[in-house]
C-alpha cells in the first residue's frame, strides 16, 4: 500500500501576501475542508542576487531572507484564515523561482492552486507570468483564482 494511499489529500496553494495570493489561499482551504485533506501553504523567494546592478549590503544573508518570507507566510494565514483554521495548514517556505518551487510539491498534490497575479506583472494580463508556466507544466489540476472584484 503506497503512503498516498493512508494520507490525507493535498492542495499546494501558492501564497506571495497579494490580493490574489491570499483569495486562493481562502478558497483552497474551503476546498481541503470538503475532501477532508490537508493544504501546504507555499511562499518562495529567491535571494537577489544584484539590487538594481548594486551588490546587496554584506549583511543580507539568504537565510536572513527565507525567514522573512516565512514570516510573512505565517502572517497572511493568520490573517486570512485565523487562529481557528478550519484544515490543517502546513506552512513551507523554500528559495528558488516561484513557479519551480510551486511544482515540485505538486508532484502527488489533487491540486496546485494560486492567484492569477503575484507583485509583479501587469493588470492586465489575464494570468502571470508564473501561472503560466505553472499551468503548461504541474503533474496536477492547475485552479488560478483572483480577488473577488477582479470577477464579473
């Protein structure tokens, strides 16, 4: 009998604290709670390498930076679903890109969800930059999801 087979399933949720990052990380926790299956809630950073063509101060440290990240990951699930969380939330910060760090938990994930745009990017793009890449290459169903007035 394989592990999936025992564990509970899950959904890899993107989280970067935009407006869309934490309305999919609302509704794949709504999502988890009707399968009884667990989220992993992931924020990724790469450490930059180069700050508009300076070399970052001597003092920044990538590990300085990924737990600036995971700060701010335990930060936006505590806002957006509170100390009472309905499923488990297993929270996981991690260095790289964000769209390989997004695929490589998918791998045996029901689903990988994320908003449709992060920081960066236009407003007008229909998805990001990420999105897409994540969309053309995850070993899961890819769910993209906005804030809600972005719907009509």
């Amino acid at each position: 009998m394989s592990i999936n087979a025992t564990s509970a399933p899950r959904i890899v949720v993107g989280v970067d604290g935009s407006e869309p990052s934490k309305a999919a990380l609302r509704w794949t926790a709504d999502q988890a709670e009707l399968i009884d299956g667990v989220v992993d809630a992931t924020i990724a950073r790469e450490f930059p390498t180069s700050w508009y063509g300076l070399v970052p101060p001597a003092d920044t440290k990538p590990a300085d930076y990924q737990q600036q990240a995971r700060k701010l990951l335990d930060r936006v699930i505590d806002e957006v679903l509170g100390p009472e969380q309905p499923v488990e939330i297993r929270p996981r910060s991690a260095q790289g890109h964000p769209a390989a760090v997004l695929l490589d938990p998918a791998a045996g994930a029901r689903l990988l969800v994320m908003g449709d745009r992060g920081h960066g990017g236009f407003a007008e793009a229909l998805l990001g930059s990420i999105g897409q890449h994540c969309v053309q290459h995850a070993p899961c169903p890819v769910v993209v999801r906005g804030p809600r007035h972005h719907e009509k």
